[in-house]
C-alpha cells in the first residue's frame, strides 16, 4: 500500500481524483495525499474543512472482491486503522464513534468518507477517504465546531510529522487490510468493539422517526449498531445520531 502514490500541494478532493484514476484502470493500493483541498467533501455532503499543511488529505484505491454488501466493513476497519495508529504512535486513547469518526478527548479529530462504485452484485471499486486534523491549534479550528473537532496536536500537546504519520497510517492499513482479507471481518468487529465508544453504556439516539434511550451493543457483520431499548427490545441501526449527557 502506498507503492503507488500521488502527492499533490493543492487539489479541489483528493476523493475527485482517485475517482479519476479508479476509472483509468489505476491498481489496487493506489494513495493520493494533497496539502490543501479546496472543497473536502465529508459525509452527508458535508464540506470538509482542509487547510494546507494542517492535516492528512488522503484517498485510497481499493479493489476488493467483495460484494456491496461488505462495503461498510471497510470502512469500519479503516476506523480501527486508525485507532490502532494514534495509539502506536501516543499517549492518547482514541476512540471509533458509530460509524467511523474517531475521537480523542470526546472530540473529533478524524473522519471517513467510503465511496464505492458497483455492478452485477461486485464491487468495482472503493475510494476510501481518510481526513485528520494534525496539527491546528485551537485557533485554527472552525469556532462553530470547536465544542467538538480538534487535532492531534491539541489533544497530545506536540506537533506531529504528517509524511511520518501517512506512512504509519499506510503501514497499518496494509497488515489490517490482509488480516481482514485472509480471516474476515471477525477481527476487524472485536477491534472496532475495543476502541468503540459508548458501546455498553447507555445513550440517546435519533433517527428520522423517532428519538430514544438505549444501551450500545456493539457492530454487526453489516456494519449495523446494534443497541438495546430499556425494555430489552433490540435494534438494529444503519443510521442514526448518537448523543450523550446532553
Ligand atoms: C467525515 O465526514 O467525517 C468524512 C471526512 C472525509 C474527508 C476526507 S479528506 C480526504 C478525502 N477527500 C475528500 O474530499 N474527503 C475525504
């Protein structure tokens, strides 16, 4: 992984141009990193704040054999990548908020945005964005969000190396990404579990139907949050808003 990358100071998504490449017929593994996007896209078309030289801009070109189904698997597991890599590489506990952002201190300091492309039941291809706030200071973090985004830097008190930390990310890809393939997803589930947060404790949760207090399970093999009401009846979620001690 990263074999084949594409450094580039300042791209409009580094998800635009894997894209591109995907359909070029670019290999498996395939990794563009850029210093600065200028319309970072985030999940639910959300714009993703991208400045240079700040943080990890990076998409990834895979090519699984796995049908549509398994995508969200995927995206778990780069979640667990990156828990297991800010906890090689720190003294901070990260933590996977359902689906895939990763905290540190209660606050966002990565996020995951899958995007795939399928046909006859098989994925053709994955482009998996990884974005991380590395280095801002407080002052540099959006105030409307700054009660919950951070960087690396804020919550660990020292400046990080991104060509370091991107390769510590690649390298832990590579050996999580074979695992997955060669013994499936059952790791990936008992990792995401260990670093999952609030899984066990009690939370409120809202989907576009109705709002309500359960207890988080865990992850099912669909990438599904499985969460238990107060009268014991459980569910499984494919989207919802988690919320706590609000
Ligand atoms: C989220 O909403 O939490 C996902 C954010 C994903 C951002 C990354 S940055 C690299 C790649 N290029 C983009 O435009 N988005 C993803």
């Amino acid at each position: 992984m990263g074999q084949n990358l594409y450094h580039y100071d300042q791209v409009e998504s580094t998800q635009q141009i894997v894209h591109e490449m995907a359909k070029q017929g670019m290999p498996h593994g395939t990794v563009v990193v850029a210093d600065e996007q200028v319309r970072g896209k985030g999940r639910m078309a959300r714009n993703w704040h991208s400045p240079k030289g700040k943080g990890i801009w990076m998409s990834i070109l895979l090519r699984p054999n796995l049908p549509p189904i398994q995508a969200p698997q995927l995206t778990l597991m780069a979640a667990t990548v990156l828990a297991k890599m800010i906890s090689e590489e720190s003294d901070l506990k990260p933590q996977i908020k359902w689906p895939n952002d990763l905290l540190v201190h209660h606050k966002k300091v990565s996020g995951i945005l899958t995007e795939m492309q399928a046909e006859h039941d098989q994925i053709q291809y994955v482009v998996l964005g990884i974005g991380m706030n590395v280095n801002q200071d407080l002052s540099e973090i959006q105030q409307e969000i700054s009660h919950k985004a951070s960087s690396l830097k804020i919550e660990s008190g020292s400046h990080w190396s991104i060509p370091k930390t991107i390769q510590s990310i690649l390298r832990q890809f590579e050996i999580t990404y074979d695992q997955y393939v060669k013994e499936g997803f059952q790791q990936v589930k008992k990792e995401w579990e260990r670093y999952g947060y609030k899984i066990g404790e009690e939370v409120t949760i809202s989907t576009m139907k109705k709002t309500w207090e359960a207890t988080l399970i865990g992850i099912e093999p669909d990438g599904a949050l499985k969460a238990r009401d107060r009268s014991g009846n459980e569910e499984k979620l494919y989207s919802a808003e988690i919320h706590w001690g609000e």
